[in-house]
C-alpha cells in the first residue's frame, strides 16, 4: 500500500483538506515574502528610518541585508521545490519561517518606532501563520517514517542539546547581572538605546525551550521531534550568518562601540559551518522522492 502514496499525499494526507491548506500556505508566506522584502530594503536604503544608535543601526542593516539576500530567496526556492513533491523542501519552508519569525520580534523590539513598524507587526503576523500553515500540511507520523534506520538521530539530538545549554548560559551569564544590578541603564544594555535585550526575551521564553523538548523527543524517536528538529537547523544556519553580517556592519558602523564586534563575525560564520553538518545528515537520511 505504501508503494502507491506519492511523496505529496505522504506530506499533507490523502484529502482534498490537505490540499487547501497547501494553497493558503502559499498565499501566506508569498505576502510574507513581499511584506519581508519591504520591511529589508526600507531599512537598506531609505534614509533616516533607523532611529537608534549608530552601532544597533548597522546591526539592523546587516539582519536586513542577509534576509534580503538569503532568507528570502531561500524562502521562495523552497515554496517552490514543495510545490513539486519536495519533502526537504517543506523543511527548508519551515525553517526560513521561523527565522523570520526571529527577526520580526527583533526588528520591533530592538529599532525604535519608525515608519516600518506596521510593516514589522505584519511580517511577524505572516512568519507565525505561514508556520502554522506549514506544519498543517505535513502528515507528523508518515514524515518520520521517511527516515532511515540509519538516521544519526541521537547525535543530532546531543548537537541540538549542547547549543541550547550554550545559548542559555551565556544569555543567563548577561540577564542575570542585569536583573541583580542596582545601576541603571544595566551595564548588559549600555549603548543598545534598548530598555530590553530581544534575544533574551524570546530565546529564554520560547525558542530554546522548544529546542531541548523537540531534542528529547527526536532522541526518544517521538515524531514531532524529526519535523520540529529540522527546521530548527534550518533557521539555525541562516541566522548564523545574519549574526555574523550585523556583527561587522554593526562595528563597521560604530567601531569604537562595544555592542557589535567583527571579530565575532568569523566566529558566527563558523558556527553556521558547523551546523552545516547536522543538516547534512538530517537530510541525508531523510527520503525526498523529488517532484510527484
């Protein structure tokens, strides 16, 4: 019976339900896509939208530079490649949404109100449908089935765990002090023009717990944790190199500030290498029959 299920029925079901949810998929992330682009080139290359320090400047321009120039084209490749069977593409689909979703809660947290901000709200709005509508489309239980018994999925698990004990120490080892300081602004937001740190907020609250249960469920070879995991090293990839783009943009644009550094710019880009690896066996091990 398995034999007969081609690799689009196997992602969103054998129902016409299935379908329709596709098409509101890509109706969705096609105006995320449009609503992102806006959002990046503004804060490219109009003058005077960017109201906050210097540094922070730069480091928006960079995030908007490489959404303009990657994410978003990855974006539409993977749209693209789901639409004709792609598995792995509708991986690549979630992930890149995700990191949209990252960076519209950086963009309106961490730039001071301008004449994007409405623009912001709606990439954000868009980036959580489009990830709803995303995940709707996919069959959990037969996606998980299309790995190999081969499949590394402890050791990616193990990677998943290790970054996400990282990240939370050293966001902790900034907060931390921060909470406990009687000195105001905390010393972990001098220079930023910030009254919070956007990457604490949502990495603390949501993404990173999220990461170490989706890690415990793909080391316990539950099906949320395939699907969920994947995308994860995704956006991973992606933002690796956002950080390390607004790291040098944001020195370049004020060298003498210590809230961007572009030594931290190699750093941030070998990560991003690095999480090449997982991904590779991830879908290495993942079948993608191609177009149906």
């Amino acid at each position: 019976m398995a034999a007969t299920v081609t690799p689009r029925q196997t992602i969103l079901g054998r129902d016409r339900a299935g379908a329709r949810r596709l098409g509101a998929a890509y109706w969705v992330s096609g105006a995320l896509a449009a609503v992102s682009a806006i959002a990046a080139a503004g804060m490219l290359f109009v003058p005077g939208v960017l109201r906050g320090p210097a540094v922070m400047n730069g480091s928006a321009r960079g995030t908007a530079l490489v959404m303009l120039v990657v994410g978003l084209p990855l974006l539409v490749l993977s749209m693209y490649l789901a639409g004709r069977g792609s598995i792995r593409a509708h991986i690549v689909w979630l992930g890149v949404v995700a990191y949209v979703i990252y960076n519209a809660v950086m963009f309106i947290l961490g730039t001071p109100l301008n004449q994007l901000y409405l623009v912001y709200e709606a990439m954000l709005a868009l980036s959580i449908w489009s990830a709803i509508l995303v995940i709707g489309t996919i069959d959990v239980d037969s996606f998980a089935q299309r790995f190999s018994r081969a499949f590394p999925a402890r050791a990616i698990a193990a990677y998943a765990l290790v970054m996400v004990a990282l990240n939370s120490l050293v966001w902790l080892a900034g907060a931390v002090p921060a909470v406990l300081s009687t000195s105001s602004p905390a010393s972990v937001l001098e220079g930023t023009g910030l009254v919070t740190v956007p990457t604490y907020d949502q990495d603390l609250a949501f993404w990173l717990p999220l990461t170490a249960v989706a890690a415990v469920w793909l080391w316990r070879r539950q099906a949320w944790g395939y699907l969920i995991i994947g995308a994860v090293l995704t956006s991973w990839i992606v933002e690796g190199v956002g950080v390390a783009v607004d790291q040098w943009m944001g020195s370049a644009a004020d060298p003498a500030s210590s809230v961007a550094s572009a030594a931290m710019t190699p750093v941030f880009l070998a990560l991003a290498l690095i999480g090449l690896v997982p991904l590779f066996f991830y879908f290495r091990n993942l079948r993608d029959e191609g177009a149906s």
